[in-house]
C-alpha cells in the first residue's frame, strides 16, 4: 500500500486521484486552498491527512508540509490553473497568475517536500499535452507548463542518484471545473475519471512518461516532430472555435 500526498486534491483530476486511492486502500494527504473540499475528503477517514495551504505563497508551502504526519512515497504535484489569453493580447498580470501557480507553485511544493523525500519515492509532476505543440491562445497555459515540463524532466535526471523516479504526465483534456470554463470544443475529451485510471496505471508501472488520452495526446506528439510552419496550421485547424 502506497501512501500519496497530491496537491491540488480539492477539484478535477486531483480530487477523483485522492478517492480512487483511497477507495484502493492506499493512505492520502490531500492538500488544497478550499477548507470544506479538505474536510469532507478527510472526513471518517482513518488513513487521510489533510494540509491546507496556497502553494503560490512559499513560507505557507514549507509550514504545512512541515506539519505532515504522514511519510508519503508517492508526491503527485498535481496543482494548478489556466487562463487563456484572448486576441493575441498579452496580459501580464494573467501571465504571472498562470506562472505563480502551474510553475512558481510547483518549484514551492518541491522545495517544501524535497526534505521528505527518500529512496524508493517516486515524484508525480503534471504537465500538460500543451507544452509539445504551440496551441492557440495558450500563450500564458502552454508556456507555463513548458516550463513545468522542461523542470520536471531534468529532476528526471538529478534526482536519479538519489534513487527517486519522476514521472511527467500529459494529459489531454479532462473533463473538469477548469475546463468546464473553456468555450471551445475540446477535441477527445476524457472523464477526470479515465484521467485517474490513467495516472494511476502508469505510477504502478513507475513510468516516466504518461500520455492520454493516447489518440489526442499522439496526434500532437506527431503535429511536434513536424516544421514549426506546419505545427501552427495543423493545431489551429485541431483546436478551432
Ligand atoms: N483538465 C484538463 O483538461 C487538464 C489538461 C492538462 C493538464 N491539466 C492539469 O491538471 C491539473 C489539475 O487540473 P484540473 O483540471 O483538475 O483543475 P481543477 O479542477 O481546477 O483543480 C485544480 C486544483 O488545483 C488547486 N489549486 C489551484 N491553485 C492553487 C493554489 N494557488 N494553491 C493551492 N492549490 C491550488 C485547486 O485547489 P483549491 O482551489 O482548493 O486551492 C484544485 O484542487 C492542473 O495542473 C492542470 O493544469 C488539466
């Protein structure tokens, strides 16, 4: 039985992870901003803690990880937002937004863990398909988690020596309060669900990679490999309306 801290455990992907390892007998630490979200996850259960704490703010970060009763093996940072930029008009302020919470939030979550961490664990970084291929309006989303992206697998490598596997995960879209926002249509859209079923399988497997869905998430891998010229008109055609 695994014990599996994830971030971002309130809502969407992370919420449907923390139940489905629960429900598999596993022991949780659920970690989010929203107190109620917390509580009725925690609720009547004997193996979850939960750690209430906005990762965008460092100092809070360390404090409660620091407070962890629990010794997790598996970290599933998992938190994170998205705001699309419209027009081709940059906005800084929502750059910052999506920054400080898919990147800055992530290096602030490692930073509070890393003192936790042992041989054996293994580090759960959730990316997202968008950073392979420029898509529209993901000036802000897409950069932020090329950045998550570029971090994460060079942890691959450091922290090899140390004897802990990262795992970078590519999720297309899923169905959830984030996307329920976007007015577009979302091309092979999978349940939060089908993305749990998914994560789950390749943490068991110890991957280093996780793509899904495998069609979508492909279909952008190959659009990558082309010139960027093409890359352009193919994903906009992909990702109209
Ligand atoms: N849905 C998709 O199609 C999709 C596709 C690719 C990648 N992803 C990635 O998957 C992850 C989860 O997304 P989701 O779709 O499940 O979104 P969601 O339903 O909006 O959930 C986001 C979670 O992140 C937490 N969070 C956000 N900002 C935070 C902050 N400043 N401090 C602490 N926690 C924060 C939220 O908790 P609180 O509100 O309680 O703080 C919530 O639990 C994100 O990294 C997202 O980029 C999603």
């Amino acid at each position: 039985m695994s014990t599996v801290l994830i971030t971002g455990a309130t809502s969407g992907i992370g919420l449907q992870l923390a139940k489905d390892y629960l429900a598999n007998g596993d022991s949780v630490v659920v970690c989010g901003r929203n107190p109620f979200a917390l509580q009725s996850l925690v609720q009547d259960q004997i193996n979850a803690e939960a750690l209430q704490f906005d990762i965008t703010n460092a100092e809070a970060t360390k404090q409660a990880l620091s407070t962890m009763q629990s010794q997790p093996n598996v970290w599933i940072f998992n938190a994170g937002n998205c705001e699309y930029i419209e027009k081709g008009e940059i906005d800084s302020e929502l750059i910052k937004r999506v920054f400080e919470a898919n990147f800055l939030g992530l290096v602030n979550s490692l930073q509070a863990s890393q003192v936790h961490f042992k041989p054996g664990d293994q580090v759960v970084v959730i990316g997202s398909i968008s950073s392979e291929v420029a898509l529209p309006r993901a000036e802000a989303y897409g950069a932020s988690k090329a950045a998550v992206s570029y971090l994460a697998r060079t942890l691959q490598m450091t922290l090899k020596p140390k004897q802990i596997d990262v795992t970078v995960v590519y999720p297309g879209f899923v169905k959830t309060p984030l996307t329920d926002k976007n007015t577009f249509d979302m091309p092979m859209i999978v349940s939060a669900e089908e993305a749990s079923v998914a994560i789950r399988k390749g943490i068991e497997k110890r991957q280093a990679y996780i793509y899904f869905p495998t069609r979508f998430t492909s279909i952008l891998r190959l659009i990558g490999l082309l010139p960027y010229r093409w890359q352009n008109a193919l994903s906009a055609k992909l990702l109209k309306g």
